[in-house]
C-alpha cells in the first residue's frame, strides 16, 4: 500500500472515531414529513416514525451503521444514506437506503467500500444529484453527478474536485432542492445557494447577533424551505432556528435551552419540525427529541429518545425530557471504547507521518534533488 494511501486510511479511522465518541460534532439532522403529517427522524443508528395520532414507533431497526440524512419523496418512500466501519476488517462500507411506507426496504446504493462520486440522497427532478464536502484544509466541495455519471463542480477548485475521495454518501451539512433547481445548503458556519444558471450565493455568514446568551458560533447542519421561498435552518453551535427570507433577511423563529441543540428542520404547510440532540457541557449524552412548531404557538414536544435509545411514553401535559445521565448516544463502555481506539489511531497516525518523512529525507540523492523523484 502506499504511504499516503495508508496514511489516509489511518486519518479517516480517527476522524470517524472520533466523530462516534463527539457525537454533538457531527450528528444526525435526519428528519423528514410526508405529505399525511407523518415524521420520520433520526437518531443516528434507528429511524423513527411519529403517525397522524402521535404514535412513536421504530421505523427503521438500529443498524451498525450511522444514518445522518433522511430524505421522504412525494410517495411516502423514505431515503437514508448509512455508513458502517467494519471493525474486524478495518474497512468502511457506503450504503443509500429506500423505504416504503409499509416499511419494505431496497437499496439505492448496496453497501459499498467505493460509492460513485457525487453520489446523495438528494436530487433533482432531472435525477442529478448533489453532495457538499469539506477537502482539502476546509475549503467547501460542492459536487454534482448528472444521471449519466457525469460529475462536475458547482463550487470548488478543479484541485480538491479531482482529489477528492468520497468515503460516505452524506455532505457537510443539508441540502435542499427547490422546484425552480435552485440549490441551498449548510456548511459550518455560512448558508448558501446555488441558483439554477450556477451562481453562487451566500445568504448568511454567521455576522448576525447571538440570540442565545454565551452560545458559541454558528454552526448550521438540517435545513429546509417552505412555499415562501424562505430557508430555514437549524444552528447547533448558537442553539436556534432561523429564517432567511427571499432579501437575505435572518429571522430568529426559535432559542432552544439548555441541554438541547438542534440539528435538523423538517417544512410541511405552515408547520415546521425540528430535530434535536441533548449534550450537556461536559458531554454526557442526554438524548433526541422532536418538536413542532406552529405559527402563533409555542413549541409542542412530539416524542424523545431517552436512555440506551429507547422510546420516552409523553403526555400533553408533561412533556418531560430524559433524565441527565441517560446515555441515548453512547454508553460509557463504548465511549471509552471509541476513545481509546482513536487515541491508538490518532498514535499510529503519526508514527506513520514520522516514518513516511524519513524515508523522503533518505531518498533523497543527487540524481533525483532536480524534482524528479516522488514517493
């Protein structure tokens, strides 16, 4: 294997461990409604589903993988796309799932090791679809592979384009597709869009005030749109939910306390859904709840997931989270599992970074010092 073929796969170990063991750094914002009013959520290993009458029931059985997006199509069918790391082989595997209604699932994509690039759950009415990533040094990928497999780069330079190696079939924040082919998507800090002639915009650049005393930065995940044209989207980092408006206007709809943080948003008539991940500050796993949020109410909690990714039984008049030291994310055995295991990469990482930069130094001769040789 060469050096930097293995030194990526070592890189990519950790930042996924590490991802496991932070789960408030990259969670799931999976959640979706169909047309009846019907939830479908997220908590990164099981999707949920809430019917018409309030009903929470697992939708979609945990599986080894994680399932950050969830996508629901005009039929009821429901999409995910799942990564799983296979511990024993030490290899990853890309899936894009599809489910009815009545819960028969299909693949999109078969699990794989080496998913088509540009490959997401999104897509247009055209059948292109659209994937968001961050290579290299942060710099914002934006890709957009067209039904006959072409792909090409909405934003992005030609460098990271062709670089680029995609591990896991979900980008680095939501994307949303309009009608009109206009693209909007969330990545760190900034909300952007893409209009249907290709030209880039940014509709926020986290320069607004906080509206949640002492919250970090922004750091947007799920977003969606409604019939207005507006964009709203769901700030982990500033635990809120905004609206941009059509002028670029940012409308705060909603400050979420303490333990909560929302990751994902969800748009059907005038209504809008929100997912949400409970970390407290020293990052004890609390747990996933929806609510709902109607114009003129307050927000309505819909359901939690409380410990070891079990089902909270609500009532309407005492809608009660979960209790601090629940662990619906992770238990305390897996994270110092995941924790170790990513110090130990984190460790072989750099050994290898060390052994790679000796053998560059020994390499070089006088009869190759012109530029010729690479390793």
């Amino acid at each position: 294997m060469r050096p930097q073929r293995f030194l990526g796969h070592l890189i990519l170990i950790a930042v996924t461990c590490l991802a496991v063991v932070e789960s408030n750094a990259h969670p799931s914002w999976g959640i979706a409604v169909d047309r009846r009013g019907q939830v479908y959520f997220s908590d990164l290993r099981t999707v949920w589903k809430i019917d018409i009458h309030g009903k929470l029931s697992e939708f979609r059985a945990k599986g080894a993988g994680h399932v950050h997006e969830l996508k629901v199509d005009e039929e009821g069918n429901v999409y995910g796309a799942e990564n799983t790391y296979e511990a024993a082989t030490e290899r990853f595997f890309s899936a894009i799932w599809k489910m009815t209604p009545a819960g028969e699932q299909s693949y999109i994509l078969a699990p794989t090791e080496s998913p088509p690039k540009g490959t997401s759950i999104w897509n247009d009415r055209s059948g292109n679809t659209y994937l968001t990533a961050f290579y290299p040094d942060d710099d914002l990928l934006v890709l957009k592979r067209a039904r006959n497999g072409t792909v090409s780069t909405l934003v992005g330079n030609q460098r990271a384009a062709q670089g680029y190696r995609q591990a896991i079939p979900y980008g680095a924040g939501g994307i949303a597709v309009v009608a009109d082919g206009s693209i909007y998507f969330a990545h760190g800090a900034n909300i952007s869009k893409i209009t249907a002639e290709g030209r880039f915009e940014a509709l926020d650049r986290n320069t607004s005030p906080d509206i949640v005393p002492g919250a970090s930065k922004a750091s947007y995940f799920g977003i969606a749109t409604d019939a207005q044209g507006n964009v709203v989207a769901a700030d982990y980092g500033k635990r809120r939910v905004i609206r941009v408006t059509p002028d670029k206007k940012l409308v705060p709809l909603l400050s979420v306390e303490k333990p909560w943080h929302p990751t994902g948003v969800a748009v059907r008539g005038n209504d809008l859904y929100i997912l949400e991940l409970g970390i407290t500050d020293t990052h004890e796993p609390v747990g996933t709840r929806v609510r709902k949020l109607s114009p003129g109410t307050e927000a309505t909690l819909l359901a939690v997931i409380g410990e070891s990714g079990s089902a909270v039984t609500l009532v309407e008049d005492s809608p009660r989270a979960p209790p601090p030291n629940s662990h619906a994310i992770l238990g305390y055995s897996e994270t110092v599992l995941y924790g170790g295991l990513a110090a130990v990469v984190g460790l072989i990482a750099l050994s290898a970074v060390r052994k790679i930069r000796r053998r560059t130094r020994n390499s070089i001769t006088p009869s190759n010092q012109a530029g010729k040789h690479r390793i």
